[in-house]
C-alpha cells in the first residue's frame, strides 16, 4: 500500500472495498496520467489512450457497479468513488464516469431485456455516453426540447443535443427526449447517427472531447425506448450519481491542486526568503487544505448513504456543493500564488481551474444544490 493511500485510509472511515480500490487506483492513475502525458493529450483527437481504456476494463473497474448477473461485480457506486477520485487527482482523461452513468440509467430505467443486452457489455468496455443537455443547460433533465416521434413502428428523433462528452467514441449514446408530452430515453447506436451528426465543441476542460449531436434524421426502433414509467426515477437516480462521482473528481483534483502549490511555495523565493513563509500566502493555502478534508468528508458520508432513502440525497448535494467551492478556491489559489506565470498556459495550475470550471457546471453548481437542499430541509 502507498504512503499516501495508508495516510488516506487513516483520516477517512472507508470500506474495505473502497480501500482496496483507492490502493490500486491510486498507482494506476498515478502511472498512467503523469502530467506531460495529459497535456499531450490535449492534442490527441481522441483525448485518451485506448490501451489504457482496456486495462481499466480487464481491472473490472467498469463492472463495480453492475449486478454480478449482468456482468459486474455487484458492489455499488460507493465503490465507484475512490476511483474517480484518483483519476481527478490526475487529470486523467477517460469515457469511465459516461459509460459508468450510463451503467446507472439503464440499470434504473431499462427493461430487463435491454438490461441483459446492455449491461454485460459495459461492464466489459463498451463506450457509453449521455446525451442530456440542450440549449436551456438549466441542469433541469426534464425541461427537453428535443423530440421522438411514432413513425409507423420507428421513432423519429429531432432536435439538438449539447456537451455530450467522448460521443465520436461512444458505441452507445443515451439521449433524453420528449415523447408524447412527457420526459423519454432512447438509445442510439454509433451506426445510427448520420455522417455529419457530430459536432466538435470547444468547452474550457481540454482533456475532454465534448460534441454537438443533431439527432434530425434519426429513426429508432421503439424497442430502444427506455419504459416510459421508469424514466422520472431514473434520471433522478442518474442527477444524484452524476453529482456524486463529480464530487468525488473535484475532491480528488483539489487535494492535487494544493500539493502542486505548497510544493512552489517551498521552493520559490522572493526577497532571499521562501515565499511559503509569508502569512499572506501560508494562511490561504491552509483554508485551501480545510476545504478539502471537509469536501472528502463529505464525499464519503454521500458514498456511505448514498442508497438511503432522504439521507442520501441531502449527503449528495452537499457532497456536490462543498466540493465545488473546494475545488475552485484551490485552483485559485493555485494561480494567483504562481504569480504571472499562474495566468499563462505553460503553469498546470490553469489546468486545474479549468477542470474545476467544467465539473462545478455539470449536474448544478454550488447555489442549484443548497436551493434543493432548503426543499428538502425545510
């Protein structure tokens, strides 16, 4: 076990499972996502290596969430988090948070046939991903303007889907649509999609590939339709799992963020002194590492009682909440104690920022989740 995962495990109550995993995914991530390799990355047009996609796969990591009859290996989302929390402490780049949320929605909203025909292959690397944001990006998964349409025994689709991340690598992309006046989910295939469909879209996270996707022309069978029954509780299943894996990758990318700054701070001088013994620098950064052990803190609770019926959902947001302003005030930090090289694309602090940026974006920012709290509390 590495030194930083014993120091993890002792300031945090986890799992044996959940130790095991930040055990391994702590070296893999460390290996696999050193910091030239994510900025040559930047320039890939995939934005990640497909062997290591594989070896994440024959890990199982893809399967910790889905039912050993499907595949997986049965354990829950729980299980998910220290995972991505290590990927986000490396900036590592991969479809695993979209193909694992995928993984959620049709094991909360398929059928069981499209369970059994779906599941096994996730678990063992299929790419997925999720089609949900449109134009009105108000973080409401119901409020669509994209449409399916009867079309004899097809569905045809319309309308305009946004921020649908790693889509030109997908093998299946989960769209929301509106279907007969109500909120729907269909499945689309990368052969369904036109020549042309896909978009590429500039978003502030570089190490992310995020695509427009025109779904006019589009015709579905209707067995690619989710239950229409079981699509309200599914996204709201799929809010709560996206809020905490993010989380989970902003406590993860926060606790990297501070360690790349203290490290300059006890090494740059200015004025024959080590700029880490000024007040005005040593106070911030220690605000910076309580936010983070008060994220993680939360993190774990939303881990730990993310199955309970109301606990979960309050543990989430909160969860959700504390890490974004974690992770921004570190970035920040990190930047501004750079001085003028903070503000250029050569220091990594930006590129933290930018990370923290597009997490804190998705699935609610730090003001959308205390206002569901007030509903829930109050």
């Amino acid at each position: 076990m590495t030194k930083t995962a014993k120091s993890e495990r002792a300031t945090l109550g986890v799992s044996e499972e959940q130790a095991q995993l930040l055990d391994i995914a702590t070296s893999f991530c460390r290996d696999k996502s050193p910091i030239d390799k994510v900025r040559r990355l930047l320039e890939d047009e995939q934005g990640f290596e497909t062997a290591d996609w594989q070896e994440m796969a024959d890990l199982g990591w893809l399967g910790i969430a889905v039912p050993e009859e499907f595949g997986g290996i049965g354990l829950s989302l729980a299980e998910v988090v220290p995972v991505v929390e290590q990927m986000g402490r490396t900036l590592m780049s991969s479809p695993f948070v979209q193909t694992t949320l995928a993984a959620q929605l049709i094991l909360k909203g398929g059928s069981a046939a499209q369970k059994s025909a779906l599941l096994p292959d996730l678990a063992s690397g299929t790419i997925a991903t999720l089609a949900l944001s449109e134009e009105s990006a108000d973080w409401d998964l119901t409020n669509l303007a994209c449409t399916a349409t009867d079309k004899g025994d097809e569905l045809a689709l319309s309308g305009k889907k946004l921020l649908v991340v790693f889509a030109a690598s997908a093998d299946l992309i989960l769209a929301t649509v509106s279907y007969q006046g109500a909120p729907a989910i269909v499945v689309l295939t990368k052969e369904q999609i036109a020549e042309g469909g896909l978009r590429r879209e500039n978003i502030i996270d570089e190490t992310r590939r995020s695509y427009e996707l025109t779904l006019d022309g589009i015709t579905v069978p209707k067995s690619a339709l989710l239950p229409t029954e079981n699509v309200l509780p599914a996204l709201a299943h799929l809010e709560l799992a996206a809020s905490l894996l993010l989380a989970a990758e902003m406590c993860g990318g926060s606790v990297s963020v501070v360690n790349y700054t203290v490290e300059y701070l006890k090494t740059r001088k200015q004025f024959d002194k080590i700029i880490g013994s000024f007040q005005a620098l040593k106070h911030p950064i220690v605000d910076a590492h309580t936010a983070n052990e008060v994220a993680r803190s939360h993190l774990y609770s939303a881990a730990h009682n993310f199955g309970e019926q109301g606990e979960g959902e309050i543990a989430t947001r909160i969860a959700k909440a504390e890490a974004n302003k974690a992770f921004a005030f570190s970035a920040d930090r990190a930047i501004q104690f750079h001085g003028g090289f903070g503000f250029t694309y050569e220091c990594d602090a930006q590129l933290y920022r930018r990370r923290s940026l597009w997490c804190e974006a998705q699935h609610g920012d730090t003001n959308y989740h205390q206002r569901k709290l007030e509903e829930l509390m109050l």
